[in-house]
C-alpha cells in the first residue's frame, strides 16, 4: 500500500482508506461482529486512515471505529470524523459552543483526547466564508480537542472557498469515474496551497462495482432506495447524482475499460486506482460491508500505473455519458 503526507496534517496516511458510513447506517444491515471484522481486514490489508462522522447511526460508527482504534494504539492510525449534521442546517448552528459539544462527544465516542481531524460536514454553503468558523476551530485545535480540521464539500466553489483559509488542512469532495469536475480546479489549487484531499463516493455508491442492472434493488433502509431522489440529503452523494439507469449503462462501459488493462484489476479497483493515481488526491475512501470487500479495495492502491490511455477514455465516457447529468450542479 503507498502512502501519501494528508495535506497540512503532515501525516502520513494509505493511499486508500476506509469511509465507515456503512458501519454506522444507511446502507443496510451490519451486524457489530461484521463491522469489527471488515475494520480487522482493512488494516490487515495496510489501510491506515478511516473516516467517519458523528450523524453515521448517530454515533454507532463513530464509537465502532473509537474500539477497534482502542486495540491498535501503536499502528499509525489516522482517524477522521465530521461534525454538523445532527444541528439543524443553518448557518446560525456553527458556533463555537456548538463545535466545542460536538466534539467533547465525538471524543468520548472515538475514545480520544484529541480528535486527529475534524471535517464540517457539508454545511450551508454561507458557512465556508465566515470568518467566526475559522476562528472557533483555530481556538479547538489551540485547547487540544483536535489536531486538525477540514471541510467536506458538495460544491466545487465551496472546496476552493476553504482551500483559501490557512488553517484548513483537507477537503473531502465527491471524486470519481462519474464525477470528473474536481480534476479542473480543485485538486491543482489544493496542490498548491497543500491541501490534502479525501476523495469520497469512488465507486458512485457501488455503480462503478459493475455488479449492479437496472433491477437491481437495495433495503429500505438503504440511501440507494430512500435518497434516489435526494429526498433525504444531497442526492449527489447517491450514485454520484447519476441518474440510475444511466449509471448502470456507463458503469458497463468502464467494467469493459477495466477488463481491457494489462493488469488483474476488477473494475471497482481499476476505479479506485484512477483516483488515487490522480495528482492532488491525499486519500480515498471507499465503503465495505464484508472483510473480502474492504481487502479487495485496499489492494487497489498497490496498483500499477493505469496510463494515460484508460485515463483518456475514462475521460471520453465521462464526456459522452455522464457529463450532462452532474457537472453544472456541483
């Protein structure tokens, strides 16, 4: 597994970690013993960040991750979560009294004195530019509660809004095969201010897996059944903001790309290795529901370099496919 410096951090983390939204909620049932076991597996495999939040199953995941962190104090692990998204979304809620709870509990979930980074979670865009925000998390990371913070963005304009404070060390945006608007100002600003990047959504909530047809269906409880819409949050954060069927039929497309490569990759590593393989991205963070997935992700960043001609037509499906649906709406 390669590893990368996680922007203003300065700490070094695998080139593929693991976002934990799964664990906490959203996408269907995992059981404790099955969300310990694919945490057991990805380190097993050399991942060494974990991202997660404090709204995943209202703190489940958060305090999932904070026992299995407990058992593997000595291993460099990097744990990062996010705050905000249990408050109501006004701008009016981030506050430092509010940060300074928020945090005080993802702690005592996390088991932490100092949290390693904390993210504002997708908030009212107004958020990003208002000085009191910054100032409140510069006087957290003074007390101790974290070491650094970041900002998780629906919006190209709200990550380079952040990249242009000094005291944000990473920005968490949507970033893959079917979300290419990122690649054109946002990761080139984030390299030179050193910025780290956290590429979350890499597989378009399983498209680019290239398991799925269109009638293919998921759990009530599952964000792929009830945000389809964007009924519950962003609908970008659900297959991309692809339409379904849509998604379906160009992630047949890039699992022909996939098989098309000199090297043994499945078609959800070929698209995990795109983005990492991207200049400007510290970190992704693909899901998993079993240790088999979470193993298989990993090995993704031990891939060879994909070239620049699967780039370019990964580049061309993006175009003729996928581009009409999402890039003017992020």
């Amino acid at each position: 597994m390669q590893k990368r410096v996680l922007g203003r951090t300065g700490r070094m983390v695998s080139v593929v970690g693991l976002g934990t939204w799964q664990l906490g909620a959203d996408w269907g049932e995992v059981s404790d013993a099955d969300a310990r076991a694919v945490l057991e597996a990805s380190l097993e495999a050399g991942v060494t960040f974990y991202d997660t939040a404090d709204v995943y199953g209202d703190g489940r995941s958060e305090q999932t991750v904070g026992a299995f962190l407990a058992d593997h104090r000595d291993e460099g692990l990097t744990v990062a979560t996010k705050m905000g998204r249990r408050a109501d979304q006004v701008p009016e809620n981030y506050v430092l009294e509010n940060f300074r709870s928020w945090t005080d509990r993802s702690r005592a979930n996390l088991g932490v004195d100092t949290l390693d980074l904390v993210q504002l979670h997708c908030p009212p865009t107004p958020v990003y530019s208002r000085d009191e925000v910054y100032d409140a998390l510069d006087t957290l990371v003074d007390e101790g509660a974290m070491a650094s913070y970041g900002v998780s963005v629906e919006t190209v304009d709200e990550a380079l809004t952040a990249i242009a404070r000094p005291g944000v060390a990473t920005v968490q945006i949507i970033l893959n095969a079917f979300r290419h608007k990122p690649l054109e100002k946002v990761l080139p600003a984030a390299s030179e201010a050193g910025v780290g990047i956290i590429a979350r959504v890499p597989l378009a909530s399983g498209l680019l897996s290239g398991r799925y047809t269109k009638d293919t269906t998921f759990a009530e409880n599952d964000h792929r059944t009830f945000n389809r819409g964007g009924e519950a949050f962003d609908v970008g954060e659900t297959f991309s903001g692809v339409p379904f069927d849509v998604g379906v039929e160009a992630a047949a497309s890039f699992t022909e790309l996939a098989e098309g490569l000199e090297q043994d990759l499945t078609p959800a590593q070929a698209a995990i290795a795109w983005i990492w393989q991207s200049p400007g991205v510290s970190t992704v963070i693909p899901g998993a529901r079993t240790p088999e997935q979470a193993r298989l992700n990993a090995a993704a960043g031990e891939a060879g370099s994909l070239g620049p001609l699967f780039a370019s037509r990964v580049r061309d499906l993006y175009d003729s496919s996928i581009r009409e649906h999402v890039h003017d709406r992020w």
